[in-house]
C-alpha cells in the first residue's frame, strides 16, 4: 500500500521503554474508512502503536505516516485525529454539552456553533436532552457515550479507540460494539480500535493485527485469522483452538506441519464404528453455557481437548468414556513460533 492511500502507516517502528523494548519492527497500514483492530494480550505493544500514531510517544526508529505525510516528529495537537480512552477523562466540572464542545472551545469557534454541534453529537449517540446534566449524573455506558461524541466534535480523519468498553459490563459492551459499527459506517470514520478482547475485534474490524511482544505475528480479516491462523499462538488467542501434534491426527493430518488446530466446534460425539477419523479419551469436566455444551476430554494420548457441542441434556460425566469426530478439511497446518 503507498503512503497516499494509506490513512495511517507505521513503517518499521521500535520503542522502548528503559531497557524492554516493548514495540519490535512494527510494519502495518490502515486504509481510509477501515475499522483496522490491534489485538494481543497485555504488554504485546498495541497500545504503544496506538499512542505512537496519536503523536503521545515518538518511536526510537522507523516512522509514522498519516495520509501521505510523515508525522513521525508531528506535536498530537497537529495531527488529524482524536483519541477515546477506557477511563473517558470527562471534565466533571463541565456538563455533558460542555464536555462534547470543549474541542471547539479551545479552537475559539463561536458558542452557538459549539451548542449546535455538541447537539447534533448528542442526537447521534443517542443521549439527546443530555446536554445540561453533569458527568455525575450519567452512567458509564452514557459518559463513553459522551466521550465518543467529544472525540467527534472536530471531525478527526482519524478515530483512535484504546479499549474504550473494558469498564462496561458485557451487555452494555454489546451494545456499544454495535453503536461504534453503525457509527463507523454512518460517517465513514476511520478507526484503530485496541483491544484484548477477540470477540470484541472479530465482530467489529474489517481487518486484524494480531501482536505479540511487540510484533505483529498476523494480520488479516476477521474470516482469515479465525479460519487459518498460521500458528498455535494466533490458533488459541483467536478464538481458542485445539493445538494437535501431527503423530495424533494420523492419516487426517495433510502436508507436513507439526502442528494442526482444529476448533471446539469442529468435535462432534460419535460411535466407535462411526466412519471418519477418530479421538478417543475420558471426559475430565462439562459444562452448559446455554449456545453449546462445554466438554473437556482427556484422550488416550493423554492430551487434553475441548469441544463445544449442541446443548446436550444428558451430557457425558467425568470418567465416561467418549469418541470424537472431525471432518479432516477442519484441521488447519499450523507453522513453527518463531523462535521456536
């Protein structure tokens, strides 16, 4: 992708704080109206990427590009973007309207202009009436609410979301993941979402970074990572898989990896004599979560597998024995960690 068509780029970026270097060669590009996610666990460098193209922290090498231009060295106050933060940093001596307008307010535009468009934000995030009540006053799916209308009061090219829902509880976070997507599509944002959360990036991004210690291991759509991540890592972060030795698979096992994973949802309950290959073990704990029945199963090899099976009303008990059975197109090659 060049620089031109590219809303954001970082272009081999190191940081390091002290002696960890918490961000490792970093390469990704975002394009213009994508919803792109950055998702690993704690300490991988997501978040230092995102502070890194906001203009909070300068790399020690590499650069960072936004719409064509070398920002790398660019104040955050001149760069075309805003950021939402997990902890909404709302003004609680200013009211709600206050607060969504205070971006026009330090740029001096004119206190109707500020009023009209702190309204019309409000309107948008369904918190319409809202403009006179204190911080307060409102609940914590309402103040990100309001903190997503503030980031949008200027207009920024460039929507930058740093766990934003992490503090909501997993309903309102469910509702806030489809607000950010209608948002997203109404005004044709831009956004870098961070996040931990892989159910949250799968159902919102059009595209994935996965990162771990300060690389990027994988990127691609949600369908690509979730379908064929190339390691045991992506495999399990992304979604959670069972991560299998080749020697177990046996003759289902195709091409020459060592490793292959296959989902829970791929396992299903089966006969012995039942056609197809076959995992054999002990079930070690179920569980019911409503969608699908959890089972865990010890196999002879002593390995432990998960699958997630239809809601079953009299599932196997610990000690049973059980056979599983996969559909052989289910198991994904996985290649070596690097390193490894």
């Amino acid at each position: 992708m060049t620089p031109q068509s590219a809303a954001a780029e970082l272009r081999g970026v190191t940081m390091s704080y002290g002696a960890a270097q918490v961000v490792r060669g970093v390469n990704l590009s975002v394009r213009p109206g994508e919803f792109y996610s950055l998702l690993g666990p704690s300490g991988s460098g997501k978040t230092t990427c995102l502070r890194l193209i906001a203009g909070f922290e300068t790399p020690d090498s590499g650069s960072v590009h936004l719409y064509g231009t070398d920002a790398t060295r660019q104040a955050a106050y001149d760069r075309p973007v805003n950021t939402v933060f997990q902890d909404y940093a709302l003004f609680p001596h200013m009211t709600v309207g206050q607060n969504v307008a205070y971006p026009l307010t330090v740029r001096g535009r004119p206190k109707v202009e500020q009023e009209r468009r702190a309204g019309e934000l409000l309107e948008l995030v369904h918190l319409p009436g809202f403009a006179g009540r204190r911080v307060s006053q409102l609940s914590g799916g309402q103040r990100q609410r309001v903190a997503l209308a503030r980031a949008l009061a200027h207009a920024p090219k460039l929507l930058l979301l740093d766990e934003p829902l992490g503090a909501l509880d997993l309903k309102l976070r469910e509702a806030m993941q489809s607000e950010l997507r209608t948002l997203h599509g109404q005004l044709g944002l831009t956004c870098i979402y961070v996040t931990h959360d892989q159910g949250e990036a799968l159902s919102l991004s059009d595209r994935v970074a996965v990162f771990r210690d300060g690389q990027v291991v994988q990127e691609g759509t949600p369908h690509d990572l979730y379908e064929h991540p190339r390691t045991a890592f992506v495999a399990d972060f992304v979604g959670g898989a069972n991560v299998l030795p080749r020697g177990l698979m046996g003759s289902a096992a195709t091409g020459s990896a060592a490793q292959y994973a296959l989902r829970p949802e791929r396992l299903l309950l089966a006969s012995t004599d039942a056609p197809g290959p076959h995992l054999t073990g002990r079930v070690q704990g179920s569980g019911y979560l409503g969608a699908f029945t959890r089972l865990e199963v010890v196999l002879d090899g002593r390995q432990t597998v998960t699958a997630h099976l239809p809601p079953l009303t009299s599932p196997p008990r610990p000690g049973d024995p059980v056979t599983l059975t996969y559909d052989p197109g289910d198991l994904r090659p996985l290649e070596p960690e690097a390193g490894g």
